[in-house]
C-alpha cells in the first residue's frame, strides 16, 4: 500500500484543502516498515538458533542418558555374575559340608560290625599287597575284628594271612596293623572321616559346574 503513495510536488501559491500526507512522515513510515521487517528476519534467525540448540541439548541429552543406563547396565552384569559365582561357590561348600555331616551321623550310628568291617575295609586297601598281615584290636573287640576281617577278605576273594592280637593301647574302633616289612598303620573312626572329608572337600570344585547346570536345567523346566 504505502509504495503506491508518491510524492506529489504543488505549484506555489495552490491552496491546498483536505488530508494531505507530508513527504517527511512517509519516510518515517517506510523506515518504519523496513524495521518491522529486520526485527522479523532477526527474531526467525534467533528463534532457529534457539531451536537448533534444542536439538543439540536434546541430543546430548540422550547421549548421556544412553550411555549412563549403559554402564549401569554393565555395572549390573558385573555384580549379578559375582553373585551367581558366590552362590554357586557357596552351594558347593554347603553340599560338600552336607555330606561330612551325612557321613559322621551315619557312622555314629551304624552298629559296631559296620563300623570295625568300615576300618578293616580301610587296612586292607591301605596294607597294599602284603601276603601277611597282623592286625591289633581293643581287647574287647578281639573276636569281632576277627569275624569282620574273615568277611572281608571273603568279599574281595584275597587269600592273605592275617592275625588278630589285643592290643590295650588301642581304644575301640582303633585298629593298627603291621606289614611283614615292618609298616604300621593305624585307623580309627576320627581319622578315617577326617579322610574321608578331605576326599569330599577335594570333589568342591567339580560340584560348581553340575550345580550350575541343575539350575539352569530348573529354569528351563519352570
């Protein structure tokens, strides 16, 4: 609108009547205009700048947001394998812990031909291949040890020699026994489930895996 207005020039002396508009207010307006439209221009450049800065605060944002749940996600993987290794660890030990008590309670109970066949059982196999073997009893379980070793060496068809002498330096259910080459071994129902543990304890290692894979046999079944 305002480029179709001009400036008009009047002969001197021509009275002029009615809304005329002055030269001098149609520069004002027309720097007017052209300030209307920089400022407009300016408020587009900052308001994509702004925008644009947004973005990238959005996104690095996001970046930091990805990478914080990344590393606790592997935090977590760290933590959750220790537990699981502690866990197996520690079912191992409490497995192998079940046995020993399993193994003293059925000892502490067995009757007593079970528990002197259970030490004549353990001389024979340590004594090797000795053709001759004396073994020294308690007093008072001569006669059994006699009739259990008779039944074991039956058992495993072994032809040896053996003897059965008192021996009153012995407590019951402690036999000692004698090589013809001098050897002497001595068991007893304490030493023999202290051997017996150390075997158990010694069989830990191969329970990690085997409890491992009941667990996730159990996962796989529920």
């Amino acid at each position: 609108m305002l480029n179709l207005i001009k400036r008009v020039h009047f002969p001197e002396g021509l009275q002029i009547s009615g809304g005329v508009v002055k030269a001098a207010l149609l520069n004002h307006v027309s720097t007017y205009h052209d300030l209307l439209n920089q400022a407009h221009r300016q408020a587009q450049i900052i308001l994509r700048d702004a925008n644009d800065e947004a973005e990238r605060i959005k996104e690095q944002s996001r970046q930091l947001a990805a990478n914080s749940v990344r590393e606790d996600l592997v935090s977590l993987k760290k933590i959750t394998a220790w537990k699981e290794n502690n866990l197996l660890d520690n079912s191992s030990s409490i497995c192998t812990e079940v046995c020993v008590v399993v193994l003293e309670k059925f000892i502490s109970t067995a009757s007593d031909f079970l528990k002197i066949k259970t030490l004549a059982e353990a001389l024979v196999i340590r004594s090797h291949n000795a053709r001759e073997l004396n073994l020294q009893a308690n007093p008072a379980q001569v006669d059994l040890v006699k009739k259990v070793l008779a039944e074991v060496l039956a058992e495993q068809m072994n032809l040896r020699k053996c003897n059965v002498k008192a021996d009153e330096e012995l407590q019951p259910f402690e036999l000692k026994i004698s090589t013809a080459n001098g050897a002497e071994i001595n068991v007893s129902l304490n030493n023999l489930i202290a051997m017996y543990k150390e075997e158990i304890e010694r069989l830990e290692p191969a329970l990690v895996p085997v409890i491992k894979n009941l667990e996730v046999n159990s996962e796989s079944i529920s």
